[in-house]
C-alpha cells in the first residue's frame, strides 16, 4: 500500500550506468580505491528529491551500491551503512560536513531502509553480501557496523558478525543525529530513538497520493466519465456534459485532497484508530461539502447525484486514507493487512453504490 517504499525487491537487476556527479574523487586502501563523495547538496540533488517526491522517475531514483568514503576516512573511522535509495543516502551524506567516515550502501533495490527492512532487502543477507564483497575487514581495523534504527526489523545482529565477525550497533533514527552520536561514543539518547510523525513529515508524503492522479490511466477514466456524462433520459447532451461531468469532476478532486492532504494533516485529531475510518470522516463532509460547492455554481443534482457524490467521495477518501498506513511509524505489515481486509469491503461497496446512484440520476427526474 505504501507509496513511500520505492522499488520492488523482486524487479531485475538494475543498470547503474548513469552519472553520479556526488562522487568528488576517491581515496586509497588497501583493496583499492573508494570513491569519496560530496556533503553538499546540489541543485541537481534537490530537484531529484522534489521530482521522486511527486513521483517523476522514483523507481530510477538509486545509487550503485557499494562503499563510500566521505571526508578523509582511516581503517579506525566507523563504518555507516544505509539503503541505495537515492533519497535517503542524500539524507545521510548531506549531515556528514565535518566527518571522516566509511558508508556501505547496501542494494536495497531502491527502497528506503524502513520500508527495505520490511521487504527483506535492508536484511542480514544483504549487509553479510556487501560486507564480504567489498572486502571491508582489510579497509578497517575495527570491527563494528552502525546500522539505521529503522533497518533493525530486517537484521539478524548475531548472524552478521557470525558470518563476518563485524558487531552491528544502531544508529539514531534520524540522520541529523549521526554526528552527535559518533561524538558521544556511539551512545544514543532517548531523544534519538524517538520515531515521531510530524505534520511536515505527514505532508511530505502527500504529493505522491495527489501525483497518482496524474497519471494516464486515471486521466483516461476522467475523460471517459466526462464524456458518459452528457448521456441520459435525454438522450445526449452537452449541457449534460457540462454539469453532471463538473459535479463527478469536483467529487473525484475532493475525495483526492480529503484523503490525500486533509487526512494526513488532520490525522492525530480524528476519530478512530484506523486510517480508513479517518479518512472516511473526511470524505463524508468533504462530500458534502462539494454538493454545498456545485450549488453555488448553479448544478444542483437530484437526490440520486447528491448520493453519488457523497458515496463516492467517502469511498475514494477512505482508499486513498488507507495508503497512508504503510508510511507510519505506529502500524505493522499484519496491522496493515488487518485494515485492509476489513475496509475494502465497505469502499468496494460504497463506490459500487455511489456509480449506480450516477447512473440512476440522469434517468430519474432530471433534465440536462
């Protein structure tokens, strides 16, 4: 369900032949060269991040993996390692300004830790691969691996140092925090565990929802559902079109933001635990809402219409709601199936519902 997990980790080998203007030049070790790269974002990077963001390329949006240096790292700097999401490992480098450290991206497939470690590929397999691969016991002389909190669910601590004798010890959850906590020793304080859900990081998810609406395939079903519009006890019209194509236009808008933006904002505030019945809530009154909208521009649909869009927008409110349940911090993959089996019954249903009232409303006492 979640639109914050990019990639698939059962999709083919990736081609990483592409540019990567982050590499700054490299350093020596013993088994070679390593790659140095930049802590400085560039405008490049932001505009990636901002595109990935509302779904421009984000399936493409990775880095090889492999090790990294930044700074002037020796065989006693730790050892860093997160996903090849280029996101997050634009997260990390960008907080590293000032320190000498090794980072072991590992091929994650172009998923972020969080969601890598719930699809298997931030995993125990993985870090023993890239471990090994990159021969990483000749570059250090230590023996310990600072792994995201966020990735622990995917790794098994005992077997990675079984299998290549390294110690693996959990970072903070946020990158901003990686300085202060290789200063203090690698020691994390309770505020550095703390995984929170903040507005800004409630809305940061939002442009991928509204962004799926872009796409062909719904702008496709728009233009057909326009065009079935003008069609009716009349005949066809396009005064029709007109009026009944703007109300099922306004409806489809709503239930998008509703679920998409107004759910998300609101989501400590309302009732129930489950995304679903939170954004149900908001559709409900968001339809309303919109037959209050249409009113004012002088469509006034028949008590068929004014329940098609008021089922449609709670049906299409609480789905879009429901993607936001594997983008938290307090839900679980069961947790997430739970909701799932219970809720898509009901918005299959309400969207059956509000489609038949549509149809009912251009045969029914209507005139376009």
């Amino acid at each position: 369900m979640s639109e914050c997990c990019s990639g698939n980790a059962d999709e083919p080998p990736y081609d990483y032949s592409g540019p990567t203007p982050w590499v700054t030049g490299e350093i020596d070790t013993v088994r070679g060269p390593v790659p140095t790269v930049a802590t400085n974002l560039t405008r490049t990077d932001h505009l990636g991040g901002y595109g990935v963001r509302w779904g421009i390329k984000r399936m493409e949006y990775r880095v090889p993996p492999g090790l990294y240096a930044v700074g002037s790292p020796d065989d006693t700097a730790p050892v860093l390692v997160t996903a090849n999401y280029k996101l997050t490992f634009d997260a990390l480098r960008r907080e590293l300004t000032g320190v000498d450290a090794w980072i072991l991206v590992l091929d994650t497939k172009g998923v972020n830790v969080w969601c890598a470690a719930g699809k298997g590929t931030f995993g125990t397999i993985e870090v023993v691969r890239r471990v090994l691969a990159t021969d990483l016991a000749q570059v250090v002389s230590h023996r310990v691996l600072v792994l995201p909190q966020l990735g622990a669910p995917g790794v098994a601590a005992h077997d990675v140092r079984a299998a290549t004798g390294f110690r693996v010890v959990y970072g903070p959850v946020r990158a901003a925090d990686v300085p202060a906590f290789l200063s203090a020793g690698m020691k994390a304080s309770s505020e550095m565990r703390l995984v929170t859900f903040t507005l800004r990081e409630r809305l940061v998810l939002a442009p991928v929802e509204l962004a799926a609406a872009f796409r062909p395939r719904p702008l496709l079903v728009a233009a057909a559902v326009m065009l079935l519009a003008g069609a009716g006890s009349w005949g066809y019209s396009l005064q029709a079109v007109a009026h009944r194509g703007v109300f099922t236009l306004d409806a489809a808008i709503a239930a998008l933001l509703a679920g998409g933006v107004v759910t998300p904002v609101l989501l400590p505030w309302l009732p129930g635990r489950s995304f679903s019945l939170k954004g149900a809530t908001v559709g409900a009154l968001a339809g309303l809402g919109t037959i209050v909208a249409v009113a004012a521009l002088g469509i006034r649909p028949n008590m068929f219409g004014g329940a098609a869009i008021v089922l449609g927008v709670t049906a299409g409110a609480s789905y879009i709601a429901m993607n936001f349940t594997g983008s938290t911090p307090f839900t679980s993959p069961s947790g997430v199936e739970h909701e799932m089996r219970r809720a898509l019954p009901f918005q299959v249903g309400a969207g059956a519902l509000a489609i038949v009232a549509w149809v009912i409303s251009a045969f029914v006492g209507v005139t376009p």
